[in-house]
C-alpha cells in the first residue's frame, strides 16, 4: 500500500510561501506611503465616466474613488499608467480618508476643461501624490475644495510632487480652497508648483480660511498666479503657515502680489518672496522670518519679526532689525529669473557674488529639517571659507566644477588634486573602481596605506533576511523539483 507523505505538499506550499514574502518584503514602491491602507484599487483607464469595478481593477478614476468611498478606513487609488482624464461628468466629492497616486507627475492629468472643479472634499484625510491638477473651474478651490467639515475633529489635506497649472476660482482660491467647517483643517503641501492659476477675488493660488493652517516645504507659488483682490500667491483669513524652502515669485494682485495675511500668522524659513508688491501684513498679523531673502516691498502694519540671517532689498515697511540681517542694493539674484535649476520645481538661482551666500543662520546645517535646498541640492561652502554654512533662502549656491582641486564638488566621486588617469581618481575626478588596487582610499590627503577593499558591501537586517529566504524558498522547489 502507498503511504501518503504530505512533506512533498507541505514543502511546495512553504516554498510558494517563502517566495511571496520575498516579493512583499522587496516591493517597497509606496510602502510607506500605503503603509496603513486597507485596499489598494488600480486605475486600468483615463475615460470619464468609467461603467465599473472588477474586484480592485476599476476603468475611471471616477469609479474607483466610488469605490473608495463605500468602505470606511483608509484606501488608495493609483494610476496604472500616464495619461489624461477629462473629468466631463462634473467635479467628484470624495467623503472618505483616500490617497491618489499617479504614474508620473508630468503626464498623469486630471482636467477640468475649465467647466468644473476637479475634486469637492468634503472631510477626512486625503492625499495627492504625483499628479498634475489642471483645467479646474469653479466658485472657490478650482482644482480643490476642502470643505474639512468634521465636527469637532481633525481634517487634512496632504500634496506632494503635485503639479497645479490653469486652475480657476470665480472667489477665492484658484488651485487650492481650505476651510475648517467644525473643527481643524490641516495642509501639507511639498514638492510641488502653482502656476496659471487665477481667483476673481483673493488667493490666486491658493486661500486659506478661518481655522486652518497649513505647512508648505520645497515649493514653488509662482509665474502667472494672479488675484483680482489680494494675494497673487497666497492669502490667509485668520489662518496659520510655515513656509520653508520655497519661492513664491511671479505672481500678481491688487495689493500683495506674493502674499496676504488678514489677522493671520506666518513662519519664514529659507523662503524667497519676489515681486513688485510682495508682502501685505494687517495690524492683526505677524511675520516670524529667518534665513529668507524679501526682495520687493513690503505694507506691513502688523508685526514683522526678525530671527537674523534674513536679506532684503528695501528699508520702508521692510526693516529687519537683527544684527545678522543683511540690507542690500543688489540681492545678487540671476537675471535669467524663475527657471529649471535641476529639482522638481522651478527656482531663482543666486550669484557667486550674492550677499546671501554663505549668511544664512548657521546652525541650519545640522539642522535635519534643513538638510538641502529646495531643489534637493545639500549645503556646500565655497572652496577655502571654512565650514559649511547655508545660503539665504532656498537656493544652495553651487561651485562651478573644478577637477583637480582637492574638493569633492556636487558630479564629482573624488578629488585628489590632480586630472590624472589611472591612480584611483580619473582626469574626470570619477572613481576608478576597476583599475584602482583593492584598498587604496583615494580622498584628499589620504595615505598610500591600504584599507578595507573598496567592494565591500553593507546589508542591513532585513535585506539579510529576504535573501535568506530567497535562497532557501530557492533550494526547496529545486529539491521538490528533482524528486518529482
């Protein structure tokens, strides 16, 4: 008689189980992001209105998030693949906690084409990622409205590596509306740019009202926003921001080309604000700013508070009392004005010769909030001044690149003082792994004493592991394999 062994089963099983976890462990695309998300529904087409959903996989962006908004935790809708939705079917309300994801932020499109606004929130915590906002049409938000109507709670609205161009508001609010409703709305905007937008009254870009505040980071409110009213940029009604590492430029408004704040509150961290009528504070409102470059005029008649390190153009209305601020004629800006500095946003880049090279607060540089500029470029001295120290704003001067100088300079692996091939630092100051001895340390002043090989490796605990498992998932199916 033939004596059942399940081992044979079981091992398939375990070996199917072990390669699965290898997979879920080694994907890691928006694994923090969807870190707490219930389920993930896929966006297999850019048609509006769309007939469905087939499990997870719906055929509209507009039948997904219907989808979303049955369940009650938190879900995730991503795009497949680029592409351009023209929601003609109206704006869509989202009434539940959702994050949209898109392939690409440059060519994953949701557009209004200028007859409706794209996305009504009504409440809870939603997310945009890597999308572009266009085309939006309505009385205020015109890309968005965050109603943030939940009682007494705590709503958010969360963009990053967004784009927002063409959107417009009849009121206030171009691309963005914030409101509070019953409770606080909050708004964490990074990585992304507002340009073209337009309000028929206040908030070109964006508007934030009573009750809310919002933080915005590495991001660029400029060319072509535009307000009847006040605030080209951005206009605050008894709201709150902090805004770092950002450029708010090109834009233009009855009063406060860049900014409005109305009995309202503001954090300037390495911010550049650049425009004829830059910056109008009411006697209610206050302005904390360092380390940030104001270069236009000012109508304050609130509270403009220095913490040094700030550099600005203008004395009337404008004046930064610290000692370390820094009052000039000439700001040392490029003349070629808002454009592609590298980075995902567009920014004004600094001279050499620019006062706010260098005079930035100090201490940012080891600050972890600061670690680079907008563009993502980290803090450099210029060759021979000493230790590192930021520049004014957000904008991160760059040594032109000079090989054989003994400093290792943002494209370059190694310096060692010479453009000679063939001893470890190419002519190009590139590493030369292949020809260089197993050893040899190739930085400034290093001794010819060799070292620990130049291809070792470093694994942390759970790459050790998933190539464990791999292995041995690996080793099962091939032992089953030969026995079958």
């Amino acid at each position: 008689m033939k004596v059942f062994n399940p081992y044979p089963r079981l091992l398939r099983v375990l070996g199917s189980f072990l390669l699965l976890l290898v997979f879920l462990f080694s994907s890691n695309t928006w694994a923090g992001t969807l870190s707490n998300v219930e389920v993930v529904y896929h966006i297999t087409a850019h048609q509006d209105p769309g007939t469905g959903c087939t499990d997870t996989n719906c055929d509209s962006l507009r039948e997904a998030l219907a989808a979303a908004d049955t369940t009650t935790g938190l879900d995730a809708v991503i795009f497949d693949d680029p592409g351009t939705t023209t929601l003609s079917s109206g704006e869509i309300i989202i009434n539940e906690s959702v994050i949209i994801v898109g392939a690409d932020t440059g060519t994953t499109i949701i557009d209004g084409a200028d007859s409706n606004r794209l996305f009504n929130i009504t409440e809870n915590q939603v997310t945009f990622l890597d999308l572009t906002l266009t085309g939006g049409n309505a009385d205020f938000g015109g890309a968005i409205q965050h109603q943030g109507t939940g009682a007494g709670g705590e709503d958010s609205l969360s963009i990053d590596n967004v784009i927002f161009s063409s959107n417009q508001a009849s009121q206030d609010g171009g691309a963005i509306y914030l409101a509070s409703g019953d409770g606080d709305t909050i708004a964490e905007i990074n990585n992304s740019t507002f340009s073209n937008n337009q309000a028929g009254n206040d908030g070109g870009a964006l508007f934030f009202s009573p009750g809310t505040s919002a933080s915005i980071t590495n991001t660029t409110v400029g060319s072509g926003n535009s307000a009847s009213g006040e605030g080209g940029g951005l206009a605050l009604s008894s709201a709150g921001l902090r805004l770092e590492n950002s450029t708010v430029s090109g834009n233009t408004a009855t009063t406060g080309e860049a900014l409005s704040l109305v009995n309202s509150a503001a954090i300037f961290r390495h911010i550049l604000i650049f425009s004829d009528n830059d910056l109008v504070v009411d006697n209610a409102s206050s302005v904390d700013t360092q380390s940030s470059i104001l270069a236009g005029t000012c109508d304050i008649t609130g509270t403009l508070l220095s913490n040094g390190y700030n550099l600005t153009s203008n004395t009337s209305n404008c004046t930064l009392g610290e000692s370390t601020d820094l009052t000039e004629s000439d700001l040392g800006l490029d003349s070629a004005g808002l454009s592609d500095n590298g980075g995902s946003t567009l920014t004004h880049a600094i001279l050499e010769t620019s006062p706010a090279v260098d005079n930035a607060f100090p201490e940012d540089a080891d600050n972890p909030i600061f670690t680079s500029d907008q563009r993502g470029e980290t803090y450099v001295d210029i060759p021979d001044l000493g230790t590192t120290v930021p520049d004014i704003g957000p904008f991160e001067y760059q040594p032109p690149l000079i090989c054989g100088n003994e400093v290792i300079q943002t494209g370059e692996t190694c310096d060692d003082g010479n453009t000679v091939d063939g001893d470890g630092c190419s002519s190009t100051c590139q590493t030369e792994e292949e020809d260089t001895p197993s050893g040899v340390d190739v930085t400034p002043g290093a001794s010819c004493a060799l070292k620990a090989p130049l291809h070792s490796f470093s694994y942390n605990f759970n790459t050790i592991l998933m190539m464990a498992l791999g292995i041995a998932a690996l080793i099962i199916r091939q032992s089953l394999a030969k026995r079958s």
